[in-house]
C-alpha cells in the first residue's frame, strides 16, 4: 500500500475532489411528449383527440418542428394525466448501473495520521456517494488533535476490534466496544480515541453528497 500523510480531518476534501460533476443534458420536449404518449399506447391521432389538439400539430410538436404554447401545453398535460411542470421533468433512469468493487483485505490506499492510520476501500470507483473506509486508532486522548475534526455530510461508524470512546461536542463520550455502532451528523465536531490496550479499529462511511 502507498501512504502519505494528509491533515487531519482532510480525507473527506480529497474524495470530494477525486470526483467529477455530471451535469444532465438538455430536455427534448418533443422525445419527451412521444416518450409519454407512447407510454400509454396511443397513436398520434388517439393522443391528439385526448388533449384536444390537431393531429399535425402533435407531430409537430414531437419533431421539434414548432414551440407549443402554454395553452397547447396545458391541453396535452390534461390529456396525459399529469402537470405541466411533469412535462418538463425528465424520467429517472431506470437501467442498473450494475457498478461494484472490491477490496481485498490489506489492499486498501493508505493515509496516515498522528491520530489515525486509514485505509481507504472502494478506491478503484472515483465517483460515489459514500467514502467508505476502516481506521486503526492511534490517539490516547483529546489534546493529540488538532481540535475537533468536521465536515459537511453524515457518517457512519462501527467499530471492529478493541474499544473506543466517541467524543462529540454535543453529547458525552460514549465508551463504545465490538459490535457497537454509532451515526451521527459529520457537520458536528467529532473525534475518536482508542481506550483498549491496543489500538483499536474501525469501519468509517461517510457520505459524500
């Protein structure tokens, strides 16, 4: 495994930054309206007797030959059964992505701290919504940080081997041990110390949205 030493707290920056903004393409009113009509297994002229409209301006419509006007927008939304502003919603997409990764134990990045040694999982994917990733505590005590560690989002925590104590500015410390879990908004300053004699371990995720 690579390692380098970023700041404390700064893991969720670089992930953050490792991703890329996808910005969603122009809606064709036109493919839209066909998209719909057909949906409900209309020819042309059934559609066009539903909403009211002249069959040659429906087409028109669908092939981007002409711009409707609210009126005839209102009429073709009536005649879908939905709201004008559905019109113009484009649909969700509906296919899998069928995205996946693994991660080997052992195999994950390494980014190492004075408080923390982290092992980033799931790095192969550059965009997603959660930044998972398992931690080995090194701090002892509060005063080993750099004051409280937050950032934007939520996060997840579980704790693998040994005990911890979760030391968040609005609540007490929590002793936590195996098996406990804890989730908590990431917005809040939070830190995590090792109480066992060894350094304890932890699953992180935290999202990313």
């Amino acid at each position: 495994m690579s390692t380098t030493t970023p700041r404390p707290g700064s893991l969720i920056r670089i992930a953050r930054e490792n991703g890329t903004s996808e910005t969603a393409p122009p809606l064709d009113l036109g493919a839209r309206v066909r998209d719909l009509r057909r949906a409900q297994g209309w020819t042309l002229e059934q559609a066009a007797r539903q909403a009211g409209l002249a069959r040659s301006t429906l087409s028109k419509i669908e092939n981007g030959q002409m711009s409707p006007t609210y009126d005839a927008l209102k009429k073709l939304a009536q005649g879908l059964g939905i709201s004008v502003p559905q019109l113009f919603t484009p649909p969700r997409r509906d296919q899998v992505m069928g995205r996946m990764v693994t991660t080997r134990s052992g195999e994950g990045k390494a980014q190492i701290t004075a408080t923390y040694e982290h092992e980033l999982l799931a790095e192969a994917l550059k965009v997603k919504k959660m930044l998972p990733y398992r931690a080995r505590v090194r701090a002892r005590a509060f005063e080993e940080f750099d004051g409280w560690v937050r950032h934007d989002g939520e996060e997840f925590l579980y704790v693998l081997t040994g005990t911890i104590r979760l030391l968040t500015e609005f609540y007490e410390p929590v002793e936590m041990k195996r098996g406990d879990s804890a989730y908590y908004d990431a917005a809040m300053g939070h830190n995590v110390i090792s109480t066992s004699p060894e350094d304890a371990t932890i699953l992180w995720v935290t999202s990313l949205d």
